[in-house]
C-alpha cells in the first residue's frame, strides 16, 4: 500500500495503541514523521516492512534506487519506537535505522529482520548484537539474490563465501545476549562451524540451516556446542514429509544431544514466535 498521499493523523487519536503494522506498505514521508512526532506513542510491537524490496538486491544504493528516504525511515523508528516498545520487525537495515532502534528503543527483546543486502554487515550486526536486552533474534536473507565474492571476514578458505556466510560468522563474533535464535539463511559448514565453535552466547532455542547432504556434520558442530556452552534446551530442524528419516550415524548424533538435555523437534512446531 502506498501511503504517499495518506494522511495518518487519525493514528495520533488511538490512546491504547500498543501494536501496529505496516506489511509491505511505501510511500512514508517527512509529513507523516511530523504527524506521529506530535503524539507520545506507547507502542509494545511494532512492525516496518518497505515494500518493493525484492526488485533489487545487493547493489550500491539500493534503496536510493528505490526512492526510499531512510532519513523518513530513521524518523518512523524515532517516533513510533520508544521505551515502551519490546518487539520490532524491519526490512529497512542499515547502520542508520539499528542506530535509532538502539537509542530510541532501550528495552527491545525481539527482533525480526530481513536483509536485502550483504553490504556493510561488519558494520550493521555489531550493533544489533550492541540491544542489551535482546532475546529472540530472527534474522533473514534471501541466498539467491544475495551474493557477494568476498571470503568470510575470519579468514575461512572458503571460496565460495556469500552474503548470508558472513553474515553467521559477524555473529558468531558478536552475539552475547540472545536466548532464543532463528537462522534464516543458507549457510555453508564451515561458517556454521565458525559460529558454534566462536560464539560467547548462550542459546536456549535454535533453528538451525543446513545442507541436506551434510546434515550429519551439521548436528556434530551443534553437538560440540552444547558440551561448551550447555544451555540449548530446545533444538528445531526442518522435516520432510516421510519425517527425519536419520541415518544410524545421525541417530548417534541425536542420542548424544538428548543426553545433554536438548529436544530436538520439527522447527515448524515452535516457528511462530520467531515471527
């Protein structure tokens, strides 16, 4: 929906508002910024999905190209955020629009994000993993339009490194505070290596990505995790129609984690309070 000629004024009337979403809605200006600033919004979730964003991806000026004003965007977080807020999700991330959640949304603890681009994430992720208070963190990418040549920025030798590969590693750096974890990206082994064998943060839930050809490998690395960290409680895997169908190797895996407390069950049974 384009809002470009919508007065939203009317919001400014709702005294218990405390949930409001704009799901791939355009067209937000300095007006309506002025309009929402005039009222002291005690918002608890708030969700800010542009529009649009699958026409391009991963290319200089992206959302210059897409006539999105992130100064507006900054203003919208600004206004319509506020301490009161505890759950945000948006598709507009840049170093600009996480550095207003961070200091105009202290108390966040769950955050959903897409990004469409690989572009700066040394830059971007630090300061996600910078919301003291965040809990569930829901991170998406999209693999097939987000590519870039780089190598991971660890050094891995892998040549084929993507966005989303980096991506894993930059967290495996920087998360401390996330309890419960939704990887929503291709990523390769030896990132997802990276992360288990790097990370300081202590996951409660976690749905992992993997390779089918590599699941076993996949569960190892989940495996050695938990003998370091020893705080996964609950761990989710995408299932097929004739079920895990695991080998006797990957079974071996599974009795290993479940001795160690973890449930291990299909992802689609706890997805949606990643969302």
């Amino acid at each position: 929906m384009d809002f470009k000629n919508i007065d939203l004024s009317s919001l400014t009337k709702l005294e218990n508002l405390e949930k409001l979403e704009f799901d791939n809605c355009e067209g937000f200006t300095y007006e309506h910024c002025n309009i929402f600033s005039k009222k002291k919004f005690q918002l608890k979730e708030f969700k800010l999905w542009h529009d649009d964003l699958d026409v391009i991806y991963d290319s200089d000026n992206v959302y210059d190209q897409l006539g999105i004003n992130l100064n507006v965007i900054v203003g919208m977080i600004i206004t319509l955020g506020g301490v009161s807020l505890l759950k945000l999700s948006l598709n507009i991330i840049t170093s600009e629009t996480i550095k207003a959640v961070k200091d105009s949304c202290p108390k966040i603890n769950f955050l959903h994000m897409r990004l469409i681009s690989s572009k700066h994430l040394n830059s971007i992720i630090p300061l996600i993993c910078d919301l003291s208070l965040l809990k569930i963190l829901h991170i998406q990418m999209d693999p097939d339009e987000i590519m870039n040549g780089n190598n991971g920025n660890n050094g891995n030798n892998n040549n084929n490194h993507n966005g989303s590969n980096q991506l894993v590693e930059i967290l495996g750096d920087h998360l401390i505070t996330v309890e419960y974890l939704y990887l929503n990206v291709d990523v390769c082994l030896s990132s997802f290596k990276y992360f288990t064998n790097n990370s300081k943060v202590n996951l409660k839930k976690w749905i992992i990505p993997y390779d089918e050809s590599l699941r076993k490998d996949y569960l190892i690395c989940v495996n050695n995790y938990q003998k370091i960290h020893n705080s996964l409680k609950v761990l989710g895997i995408d299932e097929s129609e004739d079920g895990f169908c695991w080998n006797d190797e990957e079974l071996e895996i599974i009795d290993s984690l479940k001795s160690q407390g973890i449930d291990v069950v299909p992802s689609n049974r706890f997805i949606k309070s990643f969302y």
